[in-house]
C-alpha cells in the first residue's frame, strides 16, 4: 500500500462517533490549553465531529479555527456542534493533511487528535503541519498507543480483540502504536523544540465501563473495522461477535478498570 493511501479504520459508524463527540480539549487536549490565547488561528486536523474544535474556538474567541478532515459527512456534524453552541469563528473544508491547501506560515497553532496513528506518512503529515504553522507558534499532536492499553480484570477474548485491532491497522497503513512515536516522528519531520508528554484515558466507574465496553462491542461487530476485518481475512464473522461479548463481559465487571495511554508531542516552530 502506498505511504499516503491509509484507509481510516474505523470509518464514521455510530459507535465510533459516539466515542469521538465525548471528547472535549479537557480530556484531549488538555497539554496544549496552555499554549492558546485569544485572537490567535488554530488549524485543527482531522477534527470529525467536531467536539474538541468547538472548545478550541471558545478559547481563542475571537481568532478564527479552521477544522479541516478527509470526511465531507463527518464535517456536516462537526459544523452542527458549532452552530448549536453559537460559534461563528469556526470554518470547515476537506482536506488531505499529506498535502494541506494552505499557504505557509498561516497558523499560529496547529493540532492534530488521533490523527497519526491513521496516516500513511505521519512524517510527511508533520512535515505539512510546521510548513502551515507561523514562526513562533506550535504544532501539538496526541495519539493512543494500543499495545499499551491495559485493563483489569483478565477476560478470556480481550486479548485477542488487541492482537486483532493491532493487525487489522497496520493492514490499511496505519500504525496503531503511534503514541510512542510521536517524538521520533516529529524528529524527523524537523522539528527541535519539542515538549514530550503522556497522558491516559481511564475508563472506571460503572457509568464509564458500560459506555467504553458497548462502543467497542458495536464497533467490533457493526463498523468498517469490523468489515475491513473479515475482507482483509484478519478474522470470521463469529469471532468478531465472540470478542465483541468479551468486551460486553469485561464491562459487566464490578471492578473493571480499562487504561488508554497516549502520546503527546508539542513542537514549537
């Protein structure tokens, strides 16, 4: 597969927009708010439904963001959230972020969620972000890292759903592991002040338990990963649904704990 034809592994289904309209710049984002100030322009890639961008538009009112994703149909939901919360500083557009259509040194931030680990050049895509991004001003990028997500207690299937993520991702060109190549990678794209950083979704209360565990057993068994599963012949119809109950049983757990770990970059340009 070409670097830059990664297919989006977990397309737009319900249950993976339920998971990204939780979001918000305090759970995601949360190591780059000390860097915006009012009046400044925020790019903000691959921003889906639009959650975290309506954050960053509140904070640097009244500078302008423009979220861009690959997904027409994702930024119709996204330009909703905006409209619902009464901001007008906030533009939309389809964007490739390999090969972003903005003239350089146009931002004074640029972010990027969960971006990374679903492009076929992260490198590249870095390399586009500090090209757009004015002298002074940051590129901050955040990715999960599945091999280390870790969870209690041990349920039979659970490991199996990891392996099979892991290898489903790679399979459409992804690196499903990005969190902990975040630094190496904006090493290579240029940059040399970069502020490191990790920090974790951690899903614990039995509210929590039943929303993360019901998101992934409908995503397992119901969204293009779960199809991009069985035509890539990474797995049958009937495993899918037996990991899908073992994500169901893991929830069921009274003292189930699931971590999230991500890796954080802020690279000043």
């Amino acid at each position: 597969m070409p670097k830059e034809s990664a297919v989006y592994t977990h397309g737009h289904h319900e249950s993976v927009l339920r998971s990204h309209q939780w979001r918000t710049a305090a759970n995601s984002a949360a190591y780059l708010i000390g860097e915006l100030r009012p009046g400044q322009a925020v790019l903000d890639v691959g921003c889906g439904p639009g959650t975290i961008t309506a954050d960053l538009a509140e904070l640097v009112a009244p500078g302008r963001v423009t979220a861009v994703d690959a997904s027409s149909d994702v930024l119709e939901r996204a330009a909703g959230v905006a409209h619902e919360r009464g901001l007008d500083n906030v533009e939309f557009a389809t964007a490739d972020v390999h090969s972003l259509d903005f003239p350089d040194d146009s931002f004074d931030v640029v972010h990027a969620h969960q971006v990374l680990q679903h492009v076929g050049d992260p490198v590249q895509a870095l390399r586009e972000m500090r090209r757009v991004c004015r002298p002074g001003g940051v590129v901050a990028a955040r990715d999960s890292d599945y091999a280390a997500m870790t969870w209690y207690p041990e349920v039979p299937g659970m490991p199996e759903w990891q392996d099979l993520y892991g290898r489903v991702a790679r399979a459409n060109g992804g690196e499903p592991d990005a969190g902990r190549r975040l630094l190496s990678w904006a090493r290579e794209a240029g940059f040399t002040d970069i502020t490191p950083t990790a920090a974790a979704w951690c899903f614990a209360t039995p509210e929590n338990r039943a929303w993360w565990s019901g998101l992934w057993a409908d995503r397992t068994t119901a969204s293009v990963y779960a199809e991009l599963a069985v035509e890539g012949g990474h797995a049958r119809a009937e495993e899918l649904t037996a990991i899908a109950e073992a994500w169901r049983a893991w929830g069921r757990e009274p003292d189930g704990w699931f971590m999230v770990p991500h890796g954080e970059v802020l690279c000043r340009v």
